[in-house]
C-alpha cells in the first residue's frame, strides 16, 4: 500500500506587541526580575505570538486575508503593533 503524501501546512507567524508608549507591566516585571538575578542591561517587552498553519500555497491574497483578521481580532491595533511572517 502506497503511503500518501500531502504538502505538510505552511506555518504563517502573528506577532502582536505593544506599542513602544503603552506601558508594559509584565514586561517591567520580567525585566526587575531578570536585574535581580544579576542579569545587567537587558529590558523584556512582552507580546503574543500567533502560529497559522495554512494548507495549501500562501498566496499574497492570502497573507492579507491573515494581516485583515490580525488587525480586527488578533491585535487591538490602538495600542498595539503586529507583523505577519510567512
């Protein structure tokens, strides 16, 4: 019996961060936390990753179908930042 073999899904990246004046809390956390293990000169700013797998080829119609739905509900773009990479 022959083994099928289907394109495997091409993984399309969301990364969503706050934009640089929007205070981050977390990421001051880390980044005092980092300081008090002895970890000099670093600064953490915290964000979300979003992994797409996408079947088929990632046409340019539909990286902007992926940017249009992380505009509207992946990032909350007044006070955050996001890139798609494929």
């Amino acid at each position: 019996m022959a083994e099928s073999t289907s394109p495997s899904p091409t993984l399309v990246i969301v990364n969503v961060m706050p934009k640089p004046e929007i205070l981050d809390p977390q990421g001051k956390a880390v980044t005092g936390a980092l300081k008090r293990m002895g970890h000099e000169g670093l600064a953490v700013r915290q964000g979300k990753r979003f992994e797409i797998s996408v079947e088929g080829e990632v046409t340019p119609e539909r990286l902007e179908e992926i940017r249009s739905f992380a505009e509207s509900l992946l990032a909350n773009t007044v006070i955050e930042n996001f890139e798609v990479i494929a």
